[in-house]
C-alpha cells in the first residue's frame, strides 16, 4: 500500500490529535499501516530542549517532517497532528514530499481561537491569560492559517467522526485510503 503524510494543523486544542487518532483506526481497520505522529510526544522524545521561538518551532516542524516523511515512504500512513503554525515551515516539508515522491496531504482544522480557549485541553490558554506562559500560539503567537489546504474541517461544527469520514473520503480520492 502507498504510504503518505497527513499534516494535521490547527490552533492549541483545536481537536487535531483527536482527528488523527480516530483516522488512523479508520485506516487501520481497512488494512493500512498506520503511525501517529502527536507533537507533545515528539517534543518530548525527539525535540527535547527545543523552545518556543520562532527557530525552535522550524526545527520542530522540520524533525517532524523528516520522519513523516520517512516512514511515509515506506508505506506508512502518517498522521501528525502538529500546531506548525508558521505557512513556510509546513511549505518545507510539503516541499521535502514532493522531492522524494512521497505522498502529502495538509488538514487545516480550522476551530476558532475561542472555542480552543473554552476546550483548553492542557490548560495553557487559562495559564496565558493569568500570566504565567507567554508565546502562546494564535493569542499573543502568530498562527499563519493555510490558505489553500488539501481540505479545511471545522472540527467545533461536526463530531469526530463526520470529521474522520470527510478527511477519509479525501484520502480514498487521493487514492489513500
């Protein structure tokens, strides 16, 4: 089976892990090979002691990239639910795919900034307004939206699995799934 890349981002608690969890059993259970790529995980075994600036955040993305992009190109299916939220970071490793000949495909889970605020999944946007982080992506950190993804799902209008099925369906276009 061909492998691929499914670039999953979006804003801080946004649902993209939740997305790519719920694709990557849909996969599974048709038979494809399947890793999931979540961004806290990769901060904390593969980018440790990587900050929050705008270099570190590249070369987290870039890190990401590579592996996706290596494991894509053995047949895997890669989900990588990512924030990435700088457009030339994401347009890089989009760029690193096509190269290589691997399949891509980016997801832009579009929930809007306060609906992840009133999700705050890990707490940081309760800790950026009481002051205590800061570089918090889309409140006072810059999140480039993509402006022409492979498909946009606004995850706080339809459930899991409405979201699931239309990022499957895509995928079986594409001749992915």
């Amino acid at each position: 089976m061909t492998g691929a890349t499914i670039w999953l981002t979006g804003l801080p608690s946004a649902g993209k892990t939740t997305l790519a969890r719920a694709a990557a059993d849909r996969l599974r259970d048709a038979g494809h090979r399947v890793e999931v790529l979540d961004g806290d995980e990769i901060r904390e075994f593969l980018s440790a002691g990587l900050g929050f600036d705008r270099k570190d955040r590249d070369t987290n993305v870039q890190r990401i990239g590579f592996v996706a992009e290596l494991l894509a190109s053995q047949g895997v299916k890669v989900l990588v639910p990512v924030i990435a939220p700088y457009a030339d970071s994401r347009e890089a490793v989009r760029k690193r795919h096509q190269r290589e000949g691997t399949g891509y495909v980016e997801v832009h889970i579009a929930t809007p900034v306060e609906v992840c605020s009133e999700r705050d999944v890990k707490g940081l946007y309760a800790k950026q307004a009481a002051g205590e982080i800061s570089g918090l992506t889309g409140v006072d950190d810059p999140y480039e939206e993509p402006e022409s993804p492979d498909l946009r799902i606004e995850a706080h209008q339809q459930s899991v699995e409405e979201s699931a099925a239309a990022l499957h369906a895509l995928l079986g276009e594409r001749g992915l799934a």
